[in-house]
C-alpha cells in the first residue's frame, strides 16, 4: 500500500500519503518452550550415541550454552578439571566444571564419549559443524518427532532455556545467572573495566 500510495503523490493524484503517518505493526513471535520430555523423544530419534548431533545436544542442555558456542568448542578449551569458554555473543568467559551434572547427565561423560581426533568438539569426518548445520539437523529430527507445539516449533537454542529452567530448579538463579553467562547490575559493574581477563568460574 505504502508502494502505491507514494507513487499516486509523485503523480499529485493525492496530496498525503496516509500509509506513512501508520506504525508498523509489532509482530510478537511465541516461539514454543521444549521441555525435558521433547528433548528425549527428538535426542531417541537420532537413534545413534556417535552422532554428532546427539553430542551437541547433551553438550548444550548440560552447559547451558549457545548453539554458537556449542559449535566453536575445541578440546584445547577443556584443561585444568574445567571447560573454559569464551562466549560468541557477549565475549563473557566462563569456567564450567567437567563435574557439572543435569538431569544424570555429566560433562565429563558426555565428553568422554566424543572422538578426540580433531581440533573442534562437535565435528563430521573431522570437519567442523557449523551454527547452521546444527540448527538445520535439529529441526529435521524435530519434526520428524512430531510432537504437538504451542507457537512456532523450539529451535535448537530452546536446549538453552531447559537448561536453564533445570539448573534453576537444581541449583537456584544465581548458579544458572552464571553458567548462562547473564550479569545482573552488580556482576557488569564488577567486570566491565576488566571484562577481557576475568573468568566467571561455576
């Protein structure tokens, strides 16, 4: 309409272009909530313990990290009893312990379980898997689950909120505040003159 509008007032068939003084609506995306159960289903449909998208998917429910992040690990990162990560999105570093546990699941078995052959955690013949790769695969295992959602489908960052309801239950906000990588008010003023040399350690 807006199209049609300014074209009639480059012609000078109308004076106003009343499309111009309207807001654009807000468009409120719902994205539905994956609960643990959901995550079982889709993680029994790989159907292969090898697969690297099972291994990305334990990773991040038992990290709390992002896709992003999930897909950059290196084992040089894992030293010293502890996985460091330097977060993608906000820079924030944090120190996870390989004796993290959720839901009977612990990093460090989890890790055990992955081929130590390449450089990068979560890989296929020894190639990296990208942020897209992963998102991608996840999805086609999800609705292949065929589950019923309220909303638009969980995406692959949706393991992040689990992750984050489960450890708050388990552990309380402030240890899921830090594994997440989220600064209140205090922890920002406390970092922000040293954000590059400062490690939130769980």
């Amino acid at each position: 309409m807006n199209d049609i509008f300014k074209e009639a007032l480059y012609t000078d068939i109308i004076k106003i272009n009343p499309v111009s003084q309207t807001k654009n609506p807000k468009i409120k995306i719902q994205r539905a909530r994956l609960s643990l159960n959901d995550f079982n289903i889709i993680l029994k449909l790989i159907n292969d313990h090898s697969h690297w998208l099972n291994h990305a998917m334990k990773l991040a429910l038992v990290t709390g990290q992002r896709v992003s992040d999930i897909s950059k690990l290196k084992w040089e990162d894992i030293h010293d009893g502890k996985l460091w990560v330097i977060q993608q999105k906000t820079e924030t570093k944090i120190a996870i312990p390989l004796d993290i546990e959720i839901v009977s699941m612990r990093l460090n078995d989890t890790l055990e379980k992955i081929n130590h052959e390449t450089d990068f955690v979560i890989t296929k013949d020894k190639k990296q898997i990208t942020v897209t790769r992963i998102s991608n695969e996840f999805a086609k295992f999800r609705d292949k689950a065929k589950l019923a959602w309220e909303g638009s489908p969980p995406t692959f960052h949706e393991i992040r909120s689990l992750s984050a309801r489960l450890y708050t239950e388990k552990n309380g906000s402030e240890f899921t505040r830090k594994l997440l990588g989220h600064k209140s008010a205090e922890m920002t003023a406390k970092y922000q003159d040293d954000r590059n040399n400062s490690w939130i350690e769980i």
